[in-house]
C-alpha cells in the first residue's frame, strides 16, 4: 500500500492506537481522516513538514466542496490492482491474522515459526495495516460504483463531518509530539468549524411504541416479524447502541434480564430489560433454538428437534399470548450454556438471519444495516415525521427516562456515556420540561 498518499510515521500511529486496544473500526475511522489529508497535500504538492494554519484552512473548504472525492478516484484509478489484490485478504489482516499476505521472502502463508520475534512482530504489523487500507480505500466507494452515492449527492462534508477529520489530525500531531517527532503546526492551532447545533429530536412515546410494534404488521414472515420486534423492544428496553444489541450471543441471555455487554471504547456495562422485553425475548428464542443449525439432520441427532411446534412441523406461536412471564426458552437457552450446549450451535449470535444469502451460513449474524433500514420502512409506513433510527429509541430511553425523574448519573451508567456532560444533552433534550415551564410559570399565561 506504500502508493497510496500518507502522512509521516502514520503507520506507526496506527500501529500505536492496536497496542493500545483501540477497536479496529475507530482504527479504520482515524485512518481514513488521516488519508484524505494526505490526498489533499499530494495532489497540492505539500509536504507535511510544511503544513500551515492556511493550508489547514483550505482543507476546510476542500472538505465543504466535496473535492476529496475527485482526488479519491484518482488515486483509486491509478492503484486499482493494488485494491484487488488487498480486498480479499481484508478481513483476516483486520483480525490480526498472520496468515494471508505475503511474508518477507515473497511466498504466500504464514511467518516461519522458526522466525525471530522482530520477524514475527512486522509481519503482524504487515497484515494489520494492509487490512486497514484495503477498508479505506474501500469503503470509501470505488469509481465508476461507489458505496458512498448518499454523500456524493451532496456538495460536500457538513461542518460535523470536517470537525471529526479535524480532531483525528490533532490526535496525530499530539501522537508526534508524544513520540518527539517534529510536528509543523501544535495540535490547538487547528480550529475547529462552527457547526450548527440542532435541536435534539425524539419521536413521542405513542409514536415510539407504534413503531417498536410494526413489524407484526407489516412482516409477512412470522419468523422475522417476532425478531424485529424483540429486537426493537430491547433497544427501547434497556437503552443500548445498535452495535451493541446485534453484538450479543447467546450466552448473554438470563431470565434476570440483566445482561454484561461490551459497549463503545470496549466498557463493560450492565443493561437491564423490561419485563415487556423479556417476554418477547423469550417468544423470538423459540424461533431461534429452531435455527440453532443448518443441517437438519445434525440437528436431530443433538436432540432439538422441532422445538416450539406442532405435530405437523409448523409454528404453534400465538403472537397474542406467548408463555407470558414464563420464560420458558430463556431457562432453555440458560440450561445450554450451564451443559456447553450453546457452543455446538452454527453461529453463537443472538439475532440471526433467516433469508438472504447470509442466512443459514456458520457465524451468521444480523447487520446493523438491514436493521436500520427496517427501522427507516416502517417509519415511514407509519407516517412518523421525525426522523427516527435506531438510535432514537436509545435517545427516546434516556429522555423518557428523564422526564420520569430519572438520576442523570444512573443514565450515564446505562448508556455507558465516560462523561456527564454527554448524558445532560438527552436529559436537557426533553421539550417536555421546557413546555411545562412556559405553561405553569408565564406571567401572562
């Protein structure tokens, strides 16, 4: 990948933020930041070293012109083939696999284990950021077909958007500083864009509860229908991120309804389901256990057969009154992780695919996106205005939560914010307090 445009010692900053167990999309996100500016200098004839406050701001407007992806395509079109031939081993490099690449000598394999630590140790680093750049460049769209159609649309990056890239350019230069290399510019030299500060939108209560109930209305498949809901339901339950629910197994799943998970910057934190949840977590097991293997045979032959229905093989769920405060699933599922059960299963995921060309395949696993697309469908079969996500149904847990009388601190628990400051923004969201105030306290109501 050394054709490719970046910025001195970036590789060691990369390298720097594994070694410091920073997750590899935040890794991939810094790199990415870091690449266009380095585009940016390549096609001005700027060397780093040289970098002033006046370059800084025409990168700026670079950004807000929508000019990076012209020079992307560029650079894309003269390292196509170096693409291609990075693309497929992405996903092992990004794993930290030593296997895939090329070692030292030019053959295909892994390192000799015969190879000293210095040997072993670059040819990690080899891997991990081929991998890296083989997602950028990637991900950022290719040609003639590029992923990102949405923000070409656009005449550029809004002022959020360029601030992110801003903030990864200081990091790095704080990086040097910390490493004693020479940086052109300090890192508080780079100021950042005024952004437009909008006000913090949540769906009603009403409106939130029709949507988390949509999918039995407008799924045509009980199975998905029971999943989408269940899903929904424990996204309004406890509070957590899309990432963090379509990461969970199960092995995490308890009738306590009180669950570990891994939330952002890799923090462990404790959610708590509703007992609403519960139950349709027990009603969407019963499909699941159904699916805990491809082959049907196998599955037989492990004594799951058929579970959940009738005589005639097919589904006895009333979706009206299913085992209601019973959970009867959830102990199963409890029962197969106390035996080791859970671990024969085709894919630990708790929320899997049942169509498409993902569905049935070992280590399946839902996307955030098919979800987040479901989520934009029923919305707008509903007729709901505000815009509304998946992460408005986290935003809408903390608000409701707060017009409740809800401890901010609590809040900063659950949503697992590291700061305060962050959580107040849902708290002081609620329109609701605002509205009461003009309404009680108007001198001339």
């Amino acid at each position: 990948m050394n054709s490719f445009p970046k910025l001195d010692n970036q590789d060691d900053y990369l390298i720097s933020l594994q070694n410091n167990n920073f997750s590899n999309q935040t890794i991939i996100n810094y790199a990415r930041d870091l690449c266009i500016f380095a585009v940016f200098l390549h096609f001005r004839g700027i060397e780093f070293m040289n970098v002033t406050k006046k370059d800084v701001n025409m990168f700026k407007g670079y950004l807000r012109a929508g000019q990076h992806l012209e020079d992307l395509d560029r650079i894309r079109k003269e390292n196509i083939k170096s693409i291609d031939r990075t693309k497929k081993n992405r996903s092992e490099a990004l794993r930290g696999s030593t296997s895939g690449l090329k070692n030292d000598d030019g053959i295909d394999g892994p390192v000799d284990s015969s190879s000293n630590d210095g040997v072993r140790v670059k040819k990690f680093e080899n891997d991990f950021l081929a991998g890296v750049y083989s997602k950028v460049y990637g991900s950022l769209g290719v040609l003639s077909s590029p992923r990102n159609k949405e923000a070409r649309k656009n005449d550029g990056l809004s002022p959020n958007s360029i601030n992110r890239m801003l903030s990864a350019l200081r990091s790095f230069l704080k990086f040097r500083i910390s490493w004693d290399l020479p940086i052109p510019l300090p890192p508080d030299a780079i100021d950042m864009m005024k952004a437009e500060k909008k006000l913090k939108k949540v769906a009603s209560k009403d409106d939130l509860v029709r949507l988390i109930e949509s999918p039995l209305e407008f799924e045509k498949d009980e199975k998905i229908a029971i999943r989408n809901r269940c899903m929904l339901e424990m996204l309004f339950a406890t509070g957590m991120r899309i990432s963090e629910l379509i990461g969970l197994n199960l092995d995490q799943v308890n009738s306590e309804g009180k669950m570990y998970i891994w939330g952002k910057g890799k923090k462990e934190r404790t959610v708590y389901m509703t007992q609403r949840s519960l139950d349709w977590l027990n009603a969407y097991l019963r499909v699941r256990l159904e699916f805990a293997f491809t082959d049907r045979g196998e599955e037989e032959s492990l004594g799951i057969e058929n579970i959940g229905s009738n005589q005639n093989g097919q589904s006895d769920l009333n979706l009206e009154i299913f085992d209601k405060g019973n959970r009867k699933y959830i102990k199963i599922v409890e029962e197969y992780r106390e035996s080791g059960y859970l671990e024969k299963f085709d894919s630990p995921a708790l929320f899997i695919p049942f169509s498409g060309s993902r569905a049935g395949k070992p280590n399946a696993r839902i996307s955030t996106n098919h979800l987040q697309e479901k989520i934009a469908e029923y919305r707008r079969r509903l007729g709901i205005q505000i815009p509304t996500s998946a992460h408005s149904l986290r935003h809408g847990f903390a608000t409701y939560l707060a017009e409740e009388g809800a401890s901010p601190v609590a809040l900063q628990v659950l949503l697992g914010h590291s700061s305060l400051n962050t959580t107040t923004k849902y708290v002081h969201a609620s329109e609701k307090f605002a509205e009461e105030t003009v309404r009680e306290k108007h001198p001339l109501p």
